[in-house]
C-alpha cells in the first residue's frame, strides 16, 4: 500500500509540473500576441509617410505665371536681332503717324493713346525712328563704319564699333515696325539726340514708368546687354502687347528671356 501511495504520489506531482510548464507556456503566448496586435494597432493609427514634393525653382514658378494664350509665334512677339534675322517675307502693313514716322498699322491705337497720355502728363514726345527698311538700315550702318574709319580704326575696329548701337541690314528690329525710338522735344532742341543719358529726363522716367500700361517695353535695358546683344538704349521701345509687357516689366525681364519662358512652357505642354 505505501508503495502505491508513492507511485500515485509521484504521478499527481509529474502532472502538476506538466500543468505548471502548460500554464506557463500559454501565457507567453497571450503576451506575445498581445503585444504583436499592440504593435499591429498602433501601426495602423500612425499617419502614412508622405514623401514632401520638391520646391519648385524660381523659373518654374514664373512659368506658371506666365500669360496664358501666349506664344513665341505671336506677331507681337517676333524676335529680330543680333542673332536674329528678319524673314525674308516679312512685310508688314505700316501706317504714318507723328513726324512721318511709320509702324505697323496694328499698334497704332497703343501709341495714339501713350503718346496723348504724355501730352497730358506735361511731355511733349520726339518721334525719332519707327520702321526702317533693309536699305535704309544698310545705309545707316556703311555711314556708321565709314565715320569710323575716318577717326582712325582698322575696318575690323569699324565695323565693331558700328555694332555697338546699330545692328547690321536685316538683323533691326526697326524692320518689324514694331519698335520706336522716343525722347522728348526739349531733348532734342538742346542739341541731344539718342543718348543713353535721356533717362536723367522727367519725360524718359514717365515714359518707363507707363510704358507696360500700353503694351510697351524698354527694349535694350540696362544689364541685359550680354543677353540682347545690345548696349544700353534709354530710348529705345517695343511693342509687345499689353499682357506680354506688365509681366516682362513686372519680372525684370529682357524679351529673349521672356520668349524662352514660352517656349520651355511650350515644351513641357507636348
């Protein structure tokens, strides 16, 4: 009998081990599980990581601004230059306005209007030069290079100094009618011409003052001559449409600027 007792004994205190490890095992796996649909929860409570977008570059940024419907094949647009030759088929319609001056018949109405706001403004304008043709252009330029020679340069020396504020036949924007050279009365009766000091005048400072307000720019601006190919020209306006001129004006641009704005624009919209 006590050898059974002890037999049974023994059974009951193996089975309560096994119990005891049962138990214990079971409850780390409770805890693991609890911890993974912790872990799994609070996974599912965190924001998704959004990757933040680039800044845009500044060019970027004016390209959105830029007007809407404008183009580089735009008439009022057309770059001629330098590095830019008129089209040989180019042939606009002019009308004659102020000191037999000619322009393209479509930016009349814009000057009539600057030109009667001047006068209301106290400023009584100096119509140098509007559209020049080719042969005109050529004859400026050869008596430009012939001076030139007369006060002593080489040719080579002549000709370049001829290109610093003429451009060669073919390559004026005077060709398209769509630019004008413009200072004042009084300028001119004290015995200045085109002189890039203009801009020490009331008129000049009007004039750069309300030139976008009818589609107008200053040409050949100051810093730009890397970019234009031509020197400082304080008289010098183009007509580029209204739209076209607050923006130029507005982001301190030169029109070959302006025109590779449109046409990085362009490129991306294909």
């Amino acid at each position: 009998m006590k050898l059974k007792g002890l037999l049974f004994s023994t059974v009951l205190l193996l089975s309560g081990c096994s119990m005891i490890e049962n138990d214990s095992i079971e409850s780390e796996n409770n805890q693991i599980k609890d911890e993974t649909e912790m872990e799994e929860k609070e996974l599912a409570e965190e924001p998704e990581q959004t990757e933040e977008p680039e800044e845009k570059s500044e060019e970027e940024k004016m390209i959105e601004k830029l007007p809407k419907t404008a183009s580089v094949e735009d008439w009022n647009l057309i770059l001629v230059g330098p590095w830019n030759e008129l089209p040989k088929d180019f042939n606009p319609e002019l009308v004659e306005v102020n000191n037999e001056q000619r322009i393209d018949a479509r930016i009349e109405q814009a000057w009539n209007d600057w030109y009667q706001a001047a006068l209301e403004a106290g400023h009584r304008l100096f119509f140098a030069s509007g559209y020049r043709p080719v042969e005109l252009q050529e004859a400026n330029f050869n008596n430009k290079v012939q001076q030139n020679l007369n006060e002593g340069m080489s040719e080579e020396e002549a000709i370049d100094k001829a290109k610093e504020y003429l451009t060669e036949p073919g390559f004026s924007e005077h060709h398209t009618g769509l630019a004008l050279d413009i200072v004042d009365e009084e300028w001119i009766v004290e015995g200045n011409g085109l002189d890039p000091e203009y801009d020490t005048q009331a008129s000049q400072q009007w004039l750069t003052d309300t030139m976008a307000d009818y589609g107008f720019i200053l040409r050949y601006p100051k810093n730009k001559e890397e970019i234009t190919g031509i020197l400082y020209e304080s008289w010098h306006f183009r007509y580029v449409g209204q739209e076209n001129a607050q923006f130029i004006v507005e982001n301190d641009l030169a029109l070959e600027e302006y025109l590779e704005l449109l046409a990085l624009r362009e490129e991306m919209e294909e």
